[in-house]
C-alpha cells in the first residue's frame, strides 16, 4: 500500500509542471515490465525506476514510468504464460530480463513471446551468440556483449603486444564459430596496420576426451602464440593434453576467453579476459532503465498519439510499428555515463564498448587444486576525453609460460627456407648446367628451372648481386636454403581469375599461395604499395628511382671542326681583309717619301713582302724583316695587330666551346620532356608489362594520356625492350635505374637522361608475418651501414655490392659519361683531325711547288748543274746577263780570284748582286759568306735571309 501511495504522489508532482509558454500536455504513463530472478533484484529494480522518475533527465515531463516485476520460477513455458499473465496483461512498453547465470533458455523464452508482439526487451546477463541472430530474436538487446565479442579485445591485445600471426583452437559450436568469423574479419590487414595473420585454425567438437591429435598438429607449426576458445570442460581436457605434449613450456604464448580461464588447469603465464561488471546486476538494471527512459521520452516528445501495447497474448495489430520504432529508439542510446561503462548498441542489438579486465595466471597451488591467483595486468575502457576504447597492459607484471619475465618471440625460426628468384641482369645470372655438373666457384648456386611446356626440372647455376646478398645473409642467422628459377620469368601482377576476384600471379603469386611452401623472393623487387598489401617487404637493399634510356646520338665532328668558331661569311670576309690590308700597306709605304729623306735611294716593300706581313700579323708569326717603315704604314700595321688579338681570340674562345663541350644530341630530356607528355606518332616509348614501372605511371592520373600510349607498346621483358632500344625501333625506355645505369655503362651507344623519379627501393619479400621479417630487416641495415671486416676499407657491404656488379671497374664506358649528357671530355682526333689534314697539305703543297720551282728554273737554265763542262766564271757571266749587264768596273767577277771544284753552301747575310760582290769569307764546311759592296741598287741583287743558298761549282775565296 506504502508503494502506491508514493506512486500517487509522484503523478500530482508531475501534473503540477507546466511548461513554459504554452498549455499542458496530456499526462501519460508507461510500464515497463520486468523479469528478474529473484526478490533482491526485484527491489533494486523498484528503486532504480523511481530514482529516474526524479532525475530531471530521463523521463519527459507529464510522463511518468511504473514498473511491472516478475520473478520467474520453472520451465520457459511456465516462464511465457507468466509473462502473459503479468507483465503483458498490464500493457508494458518495454521488458528487462535479468536471468540468472546459464539462464539462456529463461530469455529465450521471453524474447520469443514479446518479439511475437514486437515488445522490445533488455536482457543483461545472456551472452550466446544465437541471440544476435535478428531473425529470430527480433526485439532483443542486451547489456553485456556476446562471447564472441572477446574477439576485439584479442585483436587489440595482440597489437599491443605486437604479435602478427596465431593459430585459433575453438570449438565447433554457434559461439565458437562466431569468434572465429569475427576475429578473421578484424585480424585483416589494413591501410593504417600489418594485421593479424592466421597461421592455423583447428576447430574441434565439444565434449571430446582427446585433443592430443589437435595440439599435436600446433606444435608442428612455427608459430607459438595460441588462442583458445572453449568452455570449462573442454579447456580443462585441452590443458591436460598440452602439459603432455610440454606445450606450456617457455615460447609458448597462451591467450584464453572467459569460460576458459576458469578451467582447473589453465598454464602459468596464460593471458586471459574477464567482463567487467559481468556479474554486478544492479549496475545492468539500472543502464538498461535509464536506457528506456531515454527512448520512451523521444518517443513521447515525437509521437503526439501512442497507441496502447497489447494487454493480451491472444491481440493483434495495433502495436507492431509502434513497437519497432520504440525499438529503434532503444537501440540509438547512448550512455556515456553507465554504471558498467559507455552503453551503446550495434545492429544486432548487442552491447558495444564493454569493458574488459586482463588478467594473468601467476600462480597454480598445488595444495589447493581450484585456486588460482589471477593478477590483474591491464584493462580496456572507454576513455571520454578521447572518446575511444583504450587498452592499457603492464607488461612488466605479467610472468610468460615457463616462468619467464620477457615475452616470447611468438614464433620459432625456421631453418631452412624455399626461395626463388629469377633471372634479372645484373642482380641474378644464370647458365644452364648438365645433369651430372655441379655449380663451381664462389656465389653460385644451384637453381633448377621449371619448364613450363615439358614439366620438366632443368638444372641451372645462378650467381649475382642477389646471390651474394643471400648467402650473406644465411651466414649470418645460419639458416640454409633451396632456390628456385621462376618458371614464367614474371614479378607478378594483379589479374581477375575466373570468379572475378583479383589475384596475383607470379612469384608474388607463389609467395602469396600457401600451397607453394615459398618462404622468400630474393630478386630485384620494387616496394610499391599494391605489392605490400600482398606480401612483406625487408628495408631497401638498394635504393633506386625510374629514369629513361635512350640510343646516344653522338656528334661526329667534321674534317672542318676547326673552321666551326666561325661561320663561312665571316672567314671570307677576314681572308679578303687580310689581302686588302696587305695591298694599304705596300702602297702606302710605296708612296711615302721616306726613303728619298737622306738622298738615299732606298727600296720599298715589295708586294709580297706586304702580304708575308699581313699573314704574320693575323697567324702570330715572328717578324724580322719586311715590316712598313714609313709611319702611315706602320699605324696601319698596330690597327691591323690589333684587330688579329681580337680576332684570334675570340676564334681561341669558339673553339673550346665547340670542341671541349661538345655533346651528344639528346632525343628527350627527361620525363617533362613534350615529346612524352604530348605524344607524338614517330615517337615511341615503353617499359615493362604488368612491371613496378608499369604500376607506378597507372597510379599517376596526371600522366594517364602519357601511359594510354606507352601501354601500347609495352615490353614483356626488360631484355626485350633494351635491344629494341639499340636497334632503334624503340626511342626511349622508362626503366628502373639500376639496370639502365648498368646497361649504359657496357654500351657508349646507350646514354640514360633526365633526373630520376618514382624514387624506391628493392626489397626482399616474405610472407606477411613472417618470422624472419624483423631479423633479416635488422640485417639489412646493417649491412648498409656496417663495413665487414675483409671490407672495412671500402664502406658498407652493399656498397660494395654496387661497385662489383653494378659499377665494375673496366667497364668500355666510364661512369661519368652516363650521369649527365653534360660532361666535359677529352679531345681526340677525331676532334681536333682537321688540324693535321692542313698540315698534311701543307707538305704536299710545298713539295709541289718545290718541284715546280725546280723544274722552272731548270728549264730556264739548261747548262746548270751540268758537271765539268763549264766554269763558274761564265755561270757568273750568265748570271750577270740575266740581270741586265754589269756596273762599270766591278763586272765579269773580277773580285774572285780563284775556284775549286768542290761544291759548297753560300750563306748570305743581304741582298747582293753579282756584279757587286767584294767580300766573300771562306767558311769552314765548304761555307762561304758573301757580303754587300754597298746597299745601292740592290734591287737587282738575289735576297736571302736566314737560310743557305746551295752552290754547285767551285768554291770562292778571297
């Protein structure tokens, strides 16, 4: 009676309120049923729906919420006909269920009945999978997750402790196969972490006496971390079998749900979860009232007409949409305040953002065979500030299988891996071997081939760049190897297969299907992004970018490239100078007074003496003789000097820009190059089919008109596009600079252009989750940064890798003929073979003129050089005739008294004529030195200077 008589007061309260502005709205009240298990969570119950009513938040004004509790004794049909009887019979909204633990079939029953009527109902302790299903259970939620929920907590859990992959025992019931369906969806990888790879999934039948053939198969396998889903009584067997085989031995890492963890033989060291508030029913009571405060309130301010529930099991209609909207409410709460943590609900209903405790197993007493200390190591929850779940584990406190402080590895290393490769210059050679060789020398090794047409193995020997780094590498983790040639030559690629699912096919593929038993890729292969989403990838082994190779197009230069500084109007216009400045200055010294100053008859220059000036001005010749003496001449002569310094210098400038700088003509300068960007029909470009390169230039949207034409006429292998690049039907390959560098450092006639782009690297693949993934990346930095000890002088081992294989010394082209077409080079003479072709007419012509001279004067003189006949006296005569009779009392060589009739050399200082000679020194070496008389009238007289006249007759004397 008490309780009615607050009930009534409660309603005049709330009458009383009115809103502000406007008139009251109709009163209503709501019943909300409850199906409790016994009489203390009855009055909990009471006291939590009337604390509500007076909260201020939950409930609408003008509304007030009465509860309606049953509890429940007997069979789930006892169970429907007293929900029927009490509950349904008073016209509830809504139903909370707190079943007692293992009271399933309790909720079952009441789910059945009131989801018949679309009565929404709360359930707080039922945690089997089968009531997600909303077929069946169409109106149910609930405040405690499901069993298979544990599946996010092990996901997070194994993150944070940073193993990747684990083998999953469950059972083969509805919970355990749940698990496993949830826990593969979450364990995928994706793009912001590595995932969680399933090495192994047993799933076993509940009730069994034996797991000895499951745990055996486990231990067969390398990897250490176990997680197991099972009741109590399954765990209790699958423990038992385990300590037989010494799986709980140290390495071993078990993780364990809830029912398990209350097995009797659960290991030392096992990790295991618990729910919090799982069993605190007071806390789920008053989060799933509060929960349908919330949503009858929304639907009293959104419905101004809310039909009554059903006061009958035996009514129809009437309710449905009501009810199902009313759901919907329910089912968009959210607490974040709850009294077991933030209540929220997803689309089957179930509880989301639970939290849950992690506890360690660190003590098993013998003596007393049920206890287990259980230490509490971490906890997930709902951070507010963050707004997200959060796991928090004190690693330091948690005792590992064995009785060990630090974590396993989770896995074992195996020691004998299957790699394959493929043939890739100059990374992997080979050469085929016959069947009873065997690979000979350091770094080969044996990799047989599968022929794809015959199925038949063929023996191969295979060495390399690769090879060297793989046999460092077994050295140092001492694992051994078998390698394989790949049978069809590819990296591999995505392809749709027959289902239209996307696969990949070559090695990657190989690597990829675990029905190959490959373990590793030791070959060239390029990091990208759709290649790491399918396998593994070590830190770069070598860094690399794509850059563009091309047939050099080399200048040859012309037997002319010394006329080059200067185009061919200007080299007339400077020879016609040099004649016209030749003939100003013979005339102008021809016509000054000069010589007639003294009363000296004094010659002028000659013309040809003029022009001998002119030229040895503009060529830098040395001058003696034969300069202007009268001052016009000789300022025209600085004007001239002058003019030749500029001339000759800025020809000197040309010149080394034409012969020092001189480059090969590039057919495109790099990826901007128009020519790319902009394709044109004579033009064609390539690189590999289905290649890293190719992947990369589908990627680049902004170079999609680029990669349309370039696809056409793709390569399918890099050999086949390099000759095609040699023999000119293909202009320029798009390639991975490592293997173009190489190619262009053996072949002057290819040339690699442009700065590198698309910069990545090859790494060595492995399966995801591999063991050997950290230990060979760690390997590999240290091979890039430490210098082995045979080695220590020339850097890191992998560059002394490039310097062998990439960059051998020897090599027909030098390297800095290939980085840049922008390199200055030595000149040869091919450069510089005009030069000696002038020369060489130089000599021809002088040795024709030689003779024509000598045949001239031959034929002007017939009795010269004939022996005995004559005497030098007439040859004089003759002489003196010749050159228009002598001078007075001088003639006839009356100044040479005697002859021999040895042959000499006459050595002459000036001019002299013969009519005039009146000193002649006998020389020694049948010399004789012949001097003027005076300088008149040397006009007439033979001028030689500097040189030797030769003389054939007897010597003169004195």
């Amino acid at each position: 009676m008490s309780r009615w008589i607050e009930w009534a007061a409660c309603v005049v309260l709330v009458t009383s309120v009115r809103r502000v502005g406007g008139a009251t709205p109709p009163s209503r009240r709501f019943f909300i049923g409850g199906v409790l298990h016994d009489n203390q969570t009855q009055d909990h119950f009471t006291r939590a729906l009337r604390m509500i009513n007076f909260d201020g938040v939950s409930v609408a004004e003008q509304t007030t919420l009465y509860d309606v509790t049953t509890v429940l004794h007997g069979s789930p049909i006892t169970a429907s006909l007293q929900l029927c009887q009490m509950l349904i019979s008073q016209a509830v909204y809504t139903v909370v269920v707190a079943s007692p633990p293992g009271g399933s079939v309790t909720t079952a029953a009441v789910s059945y009945t009131c989801g018949f009527y679309h009565i929404p109902v709360i359930c707080t302790h039922s945690r089997d999978s089968s009531f997600s299903n909303k077929n069946i259970h169409v109106s149910l939620l609930r405040t405690v997750p499901p069993y298979n929920h544990q599946a996010d907590v092990w996901v997070t859990l194994l993150k944070h402790l940073q193993y990747q992959q684990v083998i999953l025992l469950h059972s083969s019931d509805t919970d355990g196969r749940a698990l496993y369906r949830r826990f593969q969806s979450l364990a995928q990888h994706r793009d912001d972490d590595m995932g969680i790879k399933l090495v192994s999934v047993i799933e076993f039948t509940t009730g069994e006496d034996s797991f000895v053939v499951e745990l055996a198969a486990i231990r067969e396998e390398l990897v250490k971390v176990i997680l197991l889903y099972a009741n109590e009584r399954d765990a209790d067997r699958i423990f038992h079998d385990a300590a037989y085989l010494n799986m709980m031995e140290d390495g071993y890492v078990w993780l364990v749900t809830e029912q398990a963890l209350h097995s009797q033989h659960v290991p030392v060291g096992a990790l295991g979860l618990q729910l919090k508030y799982a069993d605190d029913y007071d806390a789920h009571i008053t989060d799933s009232l509060r929960v349908v405060a919330l949503a009858l309130r929304q639907l009293h301010e959104q419905e101004v007409v809310i039909p009554d529930p059903p006061i009958t099991c035996e009514a129809e209609g009437g309710w449905d949409e009501t009810g199902i909207r009313l759901f919907r409410l329910i089912q968009q709460q959210v607490l974040t305040d709850g009294k077991t943590g933030k209540v929220a609900f997803d689309g089957h209903g179930d509880r989301t953002h639970a939290e849950y405790s992690v506890v360690n197993v660190q003590d098993h007493h013998q003596e007393h065979f049920g206890q287990r200390n259980l230490q509490h190591v971490g906890e997930l929850f709902y951070d507010k500030v963050r707004g997200q779940m959060v796991l928090e584990v004190n690693r330091s406190s948690i005792v590992w299988p064995g009785g060990s402080s630090t974590a396993p590895p989770g896995y074992s290393l195996p020691t004998h891996l299957n790699v394959m490769t493929l043939l890739e210059t100059p990374f992997v050679y080979a050469a085929a071997i016959d069947a009873d060789e065997e690979c000979e020398g350091k770094g080969k090794e044996l990799c047989p081939l599968l022929n794809p047409t015959t199925r038949e193995w063929e023996r191969m020997c295979c060495w390399g760049y690769c090879l060297d780094l793989l046999f460092t590498l077994s050295d140092k983790n001492g694992f051994t190897f078998n390698l394989t040639l790949s049978a069809d030559g590819n990296y591999g690629q995505l392809e749709e297969n027959q289902e239209g699912q996307k696969t990949w096919n070559g090695m990657i593929g190989q690597l990829v299907n675990e029905s190959e038993a490959l373990d590793m890729i030791m070959a060239p292969l390029t990091i990208n992004p759709e290649r790491s989403q399918a396998l593994h990838f070590t830190k770069p082994f070598k860094y690399h970018g794509i850059t563009i190779l091309i047939k050099r197009t080399l200048v040859v230069p012309a037997l002319v490239s010394i006329l080059q500084p200067f185009r061919g109007t200007l080299w007339l216009l400077l020879l016609v100078t040099v004649h016209i400045i030749a003939f100003f200055i013979w005339l102008l010294d021809r016509l000054s007074p000069v010589y007639k100053l003294d009363g000296k008859d004094t010659d002028s220059l000659v013309l040809s003496e003029s022009f001998w000036f002119s030229w040895s001005v503009i060529l830098n010749s040395g001058l003696t003789d034969g300069t202007p003496r009268c001052v016009s001449g000789r300022v025209l002569g600085i004007v001239w000097g002058g003019f030749a310094m500029i001339i000759v210098a800025s020809y000197t400038a040309n010149l080394a820009a034409f012969l020092v700088l001189d480059t090969p003509i590039s057919a495109i300068t790099g990826i901007n190059d128009a020519r790319l960007r902009n394709p044109v029909e004579n033009f064609t470009f390539a690189t590999v089919r289905g290649s890293s390169v190719d992947m990369f230039f589908r990627r680049k949207t902004e170079w999609a008109n680029m990669y349309r034409v370039m696809e056409a006429h793709n390569y399918p292998t890099v050999d086949q596009a390099i000759h095609a690049v040699r023999n000119g039907s293909l202009q320029a390959f798009i390639w991975e600079s490592s293997r173009l560098e190489y190619e262009a450092s053996r072949d002057c006639e290819l040339v690699t252009v442009g700065e590198l782009f698309g910069r990545s690297g090859y790494g060595i693949g492995l399966q995801k989750g591999s063991p050997w993934a950290d230990k060979i990346t760690l390997d590999i930095l240290d091979l890039h940064e430490l210098p082995h000890v045979w080695w220590s002088w020339a850097g890191g081992y992998m560059e002394v890798l490039d310097k062998e294989w990439i960059w051998t010394e020897g090599s027909e082209c030098s390297e800095d003929d290939h980085h840049s077409l922008d390199f200055s080079k030595r000149l040869g003479l091919k450069n510089l073979e005009g030069i000696f072709i002038m020369v060489a007419g130089g000599i021809l012509s002088g040795t024709f003129l030689i003779l024509v001279e000598i045949i001239y004067d031959r034929w002007r003189n017939p009795t010269q050089g004939r022996g005995g006949g004559g005497s030098d006296d007439s040859h004089l005569q003759q002489q003196d005739d010749g050159d228009g009779g002598g001078s007075g009392g001088d003639g006839g060589g009356g100044g040479v008294s005697s002859m021999d009739e040895v042959g000499g050399l006459l050595k002459v200082g000036d001019q002299f004529s013969s009519n005039s000679l009146i000193n002649a020194e006998v020389m020694t070496n049948n010399e004789v030195s012949l001097l003027p008389e005076n300088s008149h009238n040397t006009s007439r007289g033979l001028s030689i200077r500097g040189g030797v006249l030769p003389c054939w007759g007897p010597r003169l004397s004195r």
